[in-house]
C-alpha cells in the first residue's frame, strides 16, 4: 500500500508528488496517456502573476506566492533531475495600441503598485530603448519585471522525474475507471487491469477529474478551453521580454525561437490546429513586433487549458469522503500555480495543515448534495 496515490501526471500532479516525495511519503502516480501531454506540455510558459490577474483577493495573493518559488525551485529540480526548467527573468511588457488600452494599462499599473508589486509604465522613447523592434503603432507598454516565464514542459517533467528520484512509482496509458471508497474513506483507484490501494487518493487529471469525483458529490464543470500556438525560429532574436497585446502573447525562448499564443476555443475537445487560428495568432503578432514575419515556422499545436465556471481552481480536500483530494482547473495558470499548489497539498494531506488561502479554493463551492 502506498501513502498517496496520485491520478494524473501533468504539472499539478507531478509537483504535488514532488513536494509529498520531499517529505518521505511513498507515492503511486497514474496517467491515462504519457506525462505531460496534456495542458503542461502545451503551454507557453509565462509566470504571469500580474499579467494574467488583475483583481485583488486570495487568486492573486496565491499567484504571488507561487511566483516567488521558481528561483530556488529551479535550482532544486535542476539538482534533483538534472533538467534546466529554463527560467528567464527578464519580465514581461503589456502593450496598448489605442488610447483606451492606455488607459487600461495605467489602472493595472496603479493596481499593481496597490498590492506592493512592480509595475512600470513606459512610452515613447524609454517604451522603444527597452523594445526597439515593437510596431510603430504601439503607444505604450506597462512593465511587469517579475512576470518570468520557463519552458512548460521541462517543468512538468523536472517535477516528475524528481519525484521518481524520491522513490515515486509511474505508471503510463493506464487509466483509473474508479475510485475505491470504503467505510466512508478514499482507499485506492479502480483501474482497467488492476487496483491499487493507499492511504490517500489525490484526482489531479484535469478535464477528466469530474467523471472521476461526481460519485462523491463534485458537481463542477471543469471544460477545454483549446489553445493554438506555433513556434517561429530567428537568426537572432528580435525582442528579449515577453511581450502580450489583446490578441496574443510572444514569448522569446532559447534556441532564438519565439512561442506565439494562444487561441482560445471553449468547449473544444478537438486537438487539430487550424490554419484560421494560426493566421489570427501571426496576424496580432505582427502589429506588436513586425519582424515576426521574417520567422521560419518550426512547429505547431494546440492543447487544452482546464478552466471552471467560476474561473478559479479546486483545490483542496472533499470533506464528506475522507482522505479523497482534488487539485484541477488552473486554466491558463497551471505552470505558475504549480508550486504552491503541490506544496499546500502536501501540507494537507501529510501533516493536516490547511494553508488558509485554500478556503477559497474549494472543492465544495459546487458540490451537490448526494449520499456517499
């Protein structure tokens, strides 16, 4: 019997195995595919803390917290997995192209500066020292200097392979049909071939997780929201800081590659990328950086972004079934809500200790009443 099973190996799955790991606890991960295919493997990686939140509360307190991980966690995964997750600090420039999204990136600023975090408005020439290959329509840009971004999926996989480096045990293309409850407590999963058992049982396998928990009263919607992007190859560069408009983000990597993204398509299962997305994705980009045109295309793809109807994530534990936790529906910020989550549930469920945070989070803000 293991401590902690674990349903799903993308980043929340495989970063909660990580921090559980840390703490000497004996770990079951399963994935229905390979680990990472899913929203981690497909994401453009921007730590977008300020970028993506703009209101205050708990989801941005927690943003910030997560944040502020990533220096040292690299570090760490770096000596545990021997994978360089990427991370660049050099911030993040939010452009307006009209007098009104002007307007929208002063109160950001003025908001960001509220809640005791950086954020620097530039136009003219100080807006065109920092980018000097940004449109000539661009009238300005509000700099978010801790907004970094890593590469997606060498994060998915530092976590996991770190994990399997703690003595975590994965298991791939093996899909959990149930879960196993037994005296009113989370024991183990049911899956197609066998069952395995544990102390705890933790559902972090994203759009899936609903089918998965509605037996013990999860009644959430947690849906895709498809994302298409397309990476582009340079012989040199021609900006350095993540620049985001109203129509795309472009994310200089290295290798002098850009990531530009994402569509957003609700309720789409569908995995093809459609030349209608890729057009209106290299379209927006090339009012903000018009050298974006002289790119080689180097690849393609689309992914699904798990988002609630509330647009915040459940996280936490389901109180009418003992030991049964839930970590799913990150949408656009499961990279950079992927350590704190994995560390507040480790907390959770090794030592009882319930970051206070979390009450926003739960599970049972949607949950039906049902017998279990």
């Amino acid at each position: 019997m293991y401590d902690v099973i674990i349903v799903g190996a993308g980043v929340i799955g495989s970063s909660i195995a990580y921090y559980l790991t840390e703490q000497g606890a004996s770990v079951l991960i399963i994935e229905k595919d390979q680990p990472a295919k899913g929203a981690s493997g497909a994401a453009g990686g921007m730590l977008g803390a300020q970028a993506e939140i703009h209101t205050a509360g708990p989801f941005y307190e927690m943003a910030q917290k997560s944040r502020e991980m990533f220096p040292e966690l690299a570090c760490k995964l770096r000596e545990k997995s021997g994978i360089d997750i990427g991370l660049v600090q050099k911030g993040l420039l939010q452009v307006a192209i009209t007098d009104e999204q002007t307007s929208e990136l002063e109160t950001l600023m003025t908001f960001h500066q509220s809640q005791g975090q950086q954020a620097i408005l530039l136009n003219g020439k100080d807006l065109f020292d920092k980018e000097p290959h940004l449109g000539e329509d661009i009238k300005a840009g509000l700099y978010l200097p801790n907004d970094h971004q890593i590469v997606a999926p060498n994060l998915a996989k530092a976590f996991l392979y770190s994990a399997t480096a703690n003595g975590a045990t994965l298991l791939t293309d093996t899909e959990v049909v149930s879960i196993i409850k037994e005296n009113g407590k989370a024991c183990g999963v049911k899956a197609e071939a066998q069952s395995y058992f544990a102390k705890s049982v933790v559902i972090a396998s994203s759009i899936q997780t609903p089918r998965l928990l509605q037996p013990f009263g999860f009644n959430a919607e947690v849906y895709p929201v498809k994302g298409e992007c397309i990476s582009l190859r340079f012989s040199q560069l021609p900006i350095q800081t993540t620049i985001m408009g109203k129509g795309c983000y472009i994310v200089p990597k290295r290798g002098k590659r850009l990531v530009i993204g994402a569509t957003t398509k609700p309720h789409d299962y569908t995995k093809n990328v459609t030349a209608g997305g890729i057009t209106s994705l290299l379209t927006e980009a090339m009012k903000l950086v018009p050298a974006v045109d002289d790119g080689s295309i180097e690849h393609v793809w689309a992914g699904h972004r798990p988002q609630t109807v509330d647009g915040l994530p459940y996280v936490g534990k389901l109180e009418r079934v003992e030991e049964l936790y839930v970590a799913c529906g990150h949408y656009r910020n499961g990279i950079l809500l992927s350590p704190i989550t994995g560390k507040w549930m480790a907390e959770m469920i090794l030592n009882h200790e319930k970051h206070p945070l979390l009450a926003h989070f739960s599970p049972q803000r949607h949950e039906k009443e049902v017998n279990v």
